[in-house]
C-alpha cells in the first residue's frame, strides 16, 4: 500500500510541476526591448568656398521637417550664387543617442572633401568674418581650435579662410 501511495504522489507531483513550468514560473526576467523611433526630415547643406554667400553660411546645417523643431525650409535659392541644396535625413533614436549622427557625414568644399567636424569648424570661420574683419590673422584661427585637425587640413582651412579675409577687405576698401 506505502508503494501505491509513493507512485501516486510522484505522478501528482510530475503533474504538478509540468503545469507550473508550463505557466512560465521557471523563465528568468527579461527586460523589455526599448522601441525605436525613426526622425526624418531634410538639412539644407552648402559647397563650402570662398564666393559662398553669408546667408548660405547661416543656413547650413539647418534641419527640418516633422521630427524638428522648424517644419518648413527657407525659400532657395538664396541668392544668384547660393549652391544650397537639400539633403534627406533618416535615423533612428538608438543613433540620436550614440552620438552615432554627424560622424559619418563628409561635405564637398572648395578644399576637398571634410568630416562633419572639420566642415564645421571651416563654417564658423567663415561665417565669423562677417561680423568684424579681425586684425591679426593667427589670433583668429587660434580661437577655433584648429590644432585638433590634421596638419593638412589645417593649412588648406587656413588658406581658404585668409582668402576670404583678402576678399573682404577688398570689399571693404572699396566701399570707403
């Protein structure tokens, strides 16, 4: 009788313990996946040079559409010179977040083709022209940390930038 009792309290048992498992009580914890999201729009991009018109500078980078902030581009062309032109964007959040965004972008310049950092950079050289023709040359290129870049593409940045500052200064004695 004590073996009939055994056999039927390990069958219990096995019954017991399949339909927990069954229920999933033994998985471990998985985190939940976190959902991507996809951010698309358009930047407006410009050819980097010497002729590139100030309005073209103010404007590149610029980025719009229905994941941004400003949702409608400004008319282009800018002027008869402008060589504006704008480029479709698509990313995921995941890249948003890794930072993973403008380092694999390169941009057509007068000086070749640059990295996001250094067109950047090339940028806001030329666009701060604008403002006040500086007075000594070296003083303005220290301010935006060129030591950063390769060597080549300093002197090439340097160049570019001390052309327009020629080309300015015509203009402006021109003009007295």
């Amino acid at each position: 009788m004590a073996k009939v009792l055994l056999v039927v309290v390990a069958i219990a048992l096995i019954y017991w313990i399949n339909n927990i498992r069954k229920k999933n009580v033994f998985k471990r914890y998985q985190l939940p996946q976190r959902p991507t999201t996809a951010i698309s729009g358009s930047e407006i991009q410009t050819f980097l040079s010497v002729d590139t018109p100030l309005e073209c500078l103010q404007h590149d980078g610029l980025r719009f559409g229905d994941s941004f902030r400003l949702k409608v581009a400004p008319p282009l062309p800018h002027q008869g010179d402008c060589r504006c032109k704008v480029v479709d964007l698509s990313y995921t959040s995941t890249e948003v977040f890794d930072g993973a965004l403008r380092e694999n972008s390169f941009r057509e310049t007068a000086i070749g083709v640059l990295n996001y950092k250094e067109a950047s950079i090339l940028r806001e050289m030329l666009k701060n022209l604008y403002a006040e023709i500086p007075e000594n040359f070296e003083e303005y290129c220290q301010q935006f940390k060129l030591d950063a870049l390769a060597q080549e593409k300093q002197e090439k940045i340097r160049d570019l930038v001390h052309q327009k500052l020629d080309q300015l200064q015509i203009k402006e004695n021109n003009v007295c």
